[in-house]
C-alpha cells in the first residue's frame, strides 16, 4: 500500500443509530485492517448497548469524560489520554458524563464494518 495522508472533514458528521456522532476518518477497501473514526457523544447521552463481531475495537479519549462499561466489568471512569480495548464480541456502551462533548477515536482491527455491528 502506498503512503499518503487521509484529511479529517467535519462536514462529514453523521448521526449513527447506537446514539453518537461519527466521522469516517479512515475506512476503506484500501486499508482493510484497521480503521478509525472520531465518536462524539453529547452531554447527560450514552450510547446503546452493542458488539462488534470478529473486530477488536479501541477507545483512545480525547476529550470530555465519561463512564464506559464494557462485558461483565464494572462500569469505569474514563477521560482523556486513557484507551479502552474491547476484544471481538463483548458488549460495550459508554456514557457521557462531562459538561461538554465526549471525544474518542474509535480504532477498529479490522476494519468497522456495517455488518459486523450489533445492537443488544
């Protein structure tokens, strides 16, 4: 694969139905094992409860604060600079619980797709 630079494009904001807003930072055929996008939850929202079958997924937080919960683990604090690794199949849902928006670069391996996504 050749090198070259994927531009952020705020425009491209869309709403997804698990309860969150996300841009497509990088998801394509070219670049089939990983993919990254930029989650954003809005203050007092949480997301629904959902896995991701045959993808490992990570959290990487950047802004805000929130409450994840991931599998049968207890809920925990998370802000940002902590990274939440979700392995391939385990429920996950995460809560805004800052003033401001929540933040995160959701990294999918491989690559997010629609398929593989289910709501519980």
């Amino acid at each position: 694969m050749p090198a070259y630079i994927k531009r952020q494009d705020l425009d491209t904001e869309y709403y997804f139905k698990e309860g969150c807003h996300i841009i497509e930072v990088s998801n394509s055929d070219d670049d089939p094992n990983l993919s990254i996008a930029r989650a954003r939850v809005e203050p007092g929202m949480q997301t629904q409860w959902h896995y991701l079958d045959a993808t490992t997924e990570r959290y990487v937080i950047l802004e805000g604060q929130g409450l994840v919960e991931v599998g049968d683990e207890p809920p925990a604090v998370v802000q940002s600079g902590d990274v939440v690794i979700i392995a391939a199949g385990q429920r996950q849902r995460i809560q805004n619980t800052g003033e401001s928006d929540l933040i995160f670069l959701a990294i999918c391996s491989p690559r997010f797709q629609a398929e593989k996504y289910f709501g519980l």
